[in-house]
C-alpha cells in the first residue's frame, strides 16, 4: 500500500468539497500531513484573501469562523497576498495531525472576491492494530453523528 497520497482540486468560494475515504482499507488509518490554497485566477495580479478548513464532522466548518473547540476540525489555512509589494505573503496553518481518518472528511473554503480556490492535501498511511482501528473509528463516527 502507498504510503502517502495527495488529494487535489478546485473549489468555488463558500463551497464545499468531499474528500473520500470510502475506499478505506481495513487496518489503516490515515494522517494529514499538509493543507494548501492557491488563488485560481489573476495569480500575481491582486491581493487575494483565501481559508479554508477541513472537518470530520456532519456539516462543514467556516474557514473564516473555525471554532477550535470543535473536535471534528481537523485543519485550517489562511492566506493573505498584500497589495504592496513591501509585504510578503502570510500563511497561517494549522493541523491536527494525530486525528486518525477512517471515514470522508468535508473541505469548505472561501475567497474574498468569490473566486474558486485551488487546494491540495497530503496525506500519510498509517498501520492501526485492531484496538486501535475500533477507537479511531468509533470516535470519528461519533463526531461525524453529532
């Protein structure tokens, strides 16, 4: 089995996105290891504002709200492209990387122009012995019931 694989695609502002876990092979589990935006159009040319957030919840998470006390929030990115070229880009993010994924997760991201934002996830593999596959599954079926 691959180790590490890369989810990608492209999201209109405000909108949600499924990432599917449905092909979840028993005995494993899976980490993210890193959460990424572009702009989609007129890169380099404006100032945008882009976040998005990635749950395993029922309903999505608004990236420009998270609420970290929400223990089905497994990541956040934001990213601020100043109009003066004075500043440098900022990229804030955060990740729960020991949140073990066995079911779908939900990305929502938002852009300050309404513009569709590109996103990337890595993810990682991770072997899970029986004990461990019941607790990783119970739990995420439980925040994603609530």
């Amino acid at each position: 089995m691959n180790k590490e694989f890369v989810m990608r695609g492209q999201t209109a502002s405000g909108e949600t996105e499924t990432l599917n876990f449905s092909g979840y092979k028993p005995g494993y589990a899976y980490r993210i290891t890193e959460f990424q935006l572009y702009p989609s159009q007129n890169v380099g040319g404006s100032s945008p504002e882009l976040a998005g957030s990635i749950t395993a919840g029922k309903t999505a998470i608004s990236p420009i709200a998270p609420n970290f006390n929400d223990e089905g929030l497994i990541g956040v990115v934001m990213q601020k492209s100043p109009a003066s070229s004075n500043y440098g880009p900022l990229e804030l993010s955060v990740i729960n990387d020991t949140f073990l994924i066995t079911q779908n997760l939900i990305l929502m991201v938002q852009e300050t122009g309404g513009e569709p934002v590109n996103w990337q996830c890595r993810f990682v593999a991770e072997k899970m012995s029986g004990p461990e596959e019941a607790v990783a599954n119970y739990k995420q079926y439980t925040i994603s019931d609530e």
